[in-house]
C-alpha cells in the first residue's frame, strides 16, 4: 500500500498521561496506529519487584487502564490498532489482563498478539563471561548471582509479522523504542528487511515521538513561550512509503511543531548522527532536510540507511546495595550552615555506631548547591532558608534503616529553625546496577503468537 500511514504516540514513559490515548483517538479517529512505550532501562527492574510480589504484575499496569479508557472508541467501529511494550517482563499477563477488558466490553473481535523472545536472562546468567560491559569490558561473572533482569532491544520484525497476521493490539517486552514505529510501517508498506533507507526514514519517525510530547514542544527550550504549554499535544507521524514523513499534532492543543521542536528532539539520545545504531537498521541523520510547512507540520526527509550490527544491544540490572533519601526544612540566620552541620552530624553519628556506608551525600538545595559548580548565591548568613537532603548507600540493609530513623530528631535536637518534615521516615530503597551488553542476533528469536 503506498498511502501515508498515520502513527501517534500516546505514552512516552511509564507514568506518562494516562488520558493521552484517548483524547488522540477522539481527535484524529484516522489514526492507523497507537504506540506507546512504558520501558526505560530501569522499568523492568522496577516490574521484577513487583512480580516477586505478585507473579502475574510484571508489566506496565497504566496500560490496562489506557486501554479500558479506549473502549469506548471501539465499540463506536474505531479501527485504530495499538503497538505497546506495555508487556515489560510478562507480555502474556498483561494481554490477558487486556483480554478480560475487551471481553468484558464485548469486543471480542479485537485480536491481542504478543511479542517475545527479548529475555536472555539465563543465558547471561549461565555464561556470564561472554557478556563483558559495553562500556567498559568488565567481565559480568562476579555479578551473575545478582543478576535480575536481562533483555535484548528487539526489531521490528515480530511486530510486522504480528500485524501481517490481523492484530489489532500487539504487546512486546523490550523491543527498541523506534521499532514500535518501524513494525506497523514494515507490515504495511511491504517493505524488505534490505529496504534501508526507507527503514531508516521510519526509524526516524520513530525517534520523533517514541518520547511524546517532546516532539511538540514539552522540555524544550523554549517551553516557556509554547502556546497552552500546559495542554501539549502528543506527536503524530505521517509516513510515506519512502520512509520520509510529516510530524504535526491534534488540532487545537498546546505546544508547537517547528523546526527547533523537531530537531531538538532528533538530537536526543542519538550518539553519532552519521551512526545511530537500530536493530533495523544503522541510520545516518546527516542528509536530513527538515521543512516547516506550517499549521504544526514539519517534514522530515533525506535519511539513509545501512545494514544494521549483527548484535542486539542487552540492557542488564543487578541488584546492588540500598540506598534511602530524607529532608527536611531549615530557617533563619544562617541556615545554610546549620543545614550542613546537621546532615554530616547524622553521618558521623552513625558512623560512630559502626554503620558503613558506601556513599553519602548532604545537600543544600535551594542554595545553588544542586547545580554542580555553581556556588551559593550571596552570604549565607542572609540566606533565610534551605531544604536539608541527606543520602546514603550501603551494601547491605541494616545501616541504611538506621539512617532511615534519624531525620525526624532533628525536629528536637538539631538546630532552631527546623520544620518541614512532612514526607514521614524515609523508605529503604533497592538500588540497581546497571549492565550494557551485546549478544549475537543469532542467539535471539523474536516469537509472536495470538492470546
């Protein structure tokens, strides 16, 4: 089919708007897809806790709420399909929890597939010295024991093959965030897994709003000067079947699509423009022309593909310690001093019970000492107030909960001018390590199937 493929993007984290979806679908009911992306590196550490907890819970939750939101649209005959890595470690829970929703409604006519085949955990687990550090060629075998998550950034082939079979929702684990885009723009267009430039055109279009509203404006420069900046728009593509496309939003919602709001977003987290390293493709930005065609509507054109590595990148989490957070409010004369001399007070305290700690941190924030090389504003003694944040790590658990009972006594025995202490004991918190790796395509299979 050579007619432009219309792709929004609802979702650029987990915790992203939740209503999102459904005000783009009652916007731009054409929309062909919805993607949404809930995974960071961390996330699927975050979902091994609470799949400890709860065995069939190791997947973004938001979604089945998002999806129960869409119901509506599709009982009314909408025909827009979904691609999400919703699934995180479990994509067969949560189609089933999505399965239940859509059953419920009586829209049984909907077909849930699910990607996998992301999770190499064993394998790293069982050679741990054929995965060294990208980044540093540190042997993973001395972590093996800790290890708790490990997945491969998938392709874009099991969504293709997905959608080529009739899904209308396509849930994934850990697929590389512009292959949400890639996926539906491979199955509808037919192109050839050879096809580079046209891949790496939709890998583009991809980048642009696998991150939502940052297309339109949200984090960018000038944010503060964005029309209804509290109400941005999230991002739509139109794709062509050369890969190239137009980048716009709903009509009558806040932010802007210009030139400055797309490129900045092109430029994130890219690594070598000349180079920018997908499982689909190895796409070079250089020969981008960039067209504001006016109304919000930008066009992107001129990428070039190459082959991609015969390697799936892996993002692998070990557990590494604990770590705990608290503040509290100090005012008056010299508060700056009295919030310094309190935080290290705590720490020696400890320390002089025998508490170990791997790393310490106490901050003045308001003062400028959150912004590393910025010194305070003024004389301290004129500064009238701060916020005391002290942190700890530590290998094991113990010091870090007997840190944890220290913040509130300086309601009593720290300086005067303490208040503020309305976050309650802090929590003990896991702390993850975080390991990049490289395994060989050859030793990963993306697998589909239906619910």
């Amino acid at each position: 089919m050579n007619r432009p493929l219309k792709i929004a993007n609802a979702s650029g984290f987990w915790g992203d708007q939740p209503s999102a979806a459904a005000d783009l679908v009652a916007a731009q009911p054409d929309l062909d897809f919805l993607t949404l992306d809930y995974l960071a590196e961390v996330s699927l550490s975050i979902m091994a806790i609470v799949r400890a907890k709860d065995p069939t819970a190791g997947f973004a939750r938001d979604f089945i709420e998002v999806l129960r939101s869409l119901v509506p649209f599709y009982q009314n005959e909408g025909r827009t399909r979904i691609v999400t890595n919703a699934g995180g470690l479990d994509p067969l829970s949560c189609a089933r929890a999505c399965r239940e929703i859509l059953d419920a409604a009586k829209l049984t006519r909907l077909k849930i597939a699910i990607v996998s085949g992301d999770d190499v955990l064993a394998m790293l687990k069982h050679e741990p010295s054929g995965f060294p550090n990208l980044e540093t060629g540190e042997t993973l075998a001395p972590l093996a024991a800790r290890l708790v998550t490990a997945n491969a950034y998938l392709g874009a082939d099991g969504i293709a093959a997905a959608i080529r079979g009739g899904a209308d929702i396509v849930i994934t684990g850990r697929v590389a965030d512009p292959s949400l885009t890639v996926g539906p723009c491979v199955a509808h267009f037919g192109w050839a897994a050879t096809d580079y430039h046209a891949i790496a055109g939709a890998t583009i279009a991809g980048h642009l709003i696998e991150c939502g509203t940052q297309a339109t404006g949200g984090f960018s420069t000038d944010w503060l000067d964005l029309p209804d900046n509290h109400a941005i728009g999230f991002p739509i593509v139109e794709i062509s079947a050369d890969g190239s496309c137009a980048v716009t939003k709903p009509p009558g919602t806040g932010g802007a699509v210009t030139i400055s709001t797309v490129r900045e977003q092109l430029l994130y987290e890219i690594g070598d423009p000349g180079n920018y390293l997908s499982p689909d493709a190895t796409v070079s930005l250089l020969g981008l022309k960039l067209t504001d065609e006016g109304g919000n509507r930008v066009r992107v054109a001129g990428a070039s593909g190459r082959a991609p590595t015969d390697s799936f990148k892996v993002s692998a989490t070990f557990r590494d310690g604990y770590k705990a957070h608290g503040q509290l409010t100090i005012f008056g004369h010299d508060a700056v001093k009295k919030a310094q001399c309190a935080g290290d007070g705590i720490l020696r305290r400890l320390r002089e019970r025998g508490c170990n700690f791997r790393e310490t941190l106490v901050e003045c924030l308001g003062t400028g000492a959150s912004v590393s090389g910025v010194a305070s504003r003024g004389d301290d003694a004129r500064l009238i107030e701060t916020v005391l944040r002290v942190s700890v790590a530590a290998d094991t658990k113990e010091p870090v909960e007997r840190f944890t009972k220290e913040i509130a006594p300086l309601v009593t025995c720290g300086p005067q001018g303490v208040t503020g202490y309305a976050t309650g004991r802090p929590k003990v918190l896991p702390i993850f390590g975080y390991w990049p790796t490289l395994i060989p395509k050859a030793r990963v299979a993306a697998n589909w199937s239906f619910l």
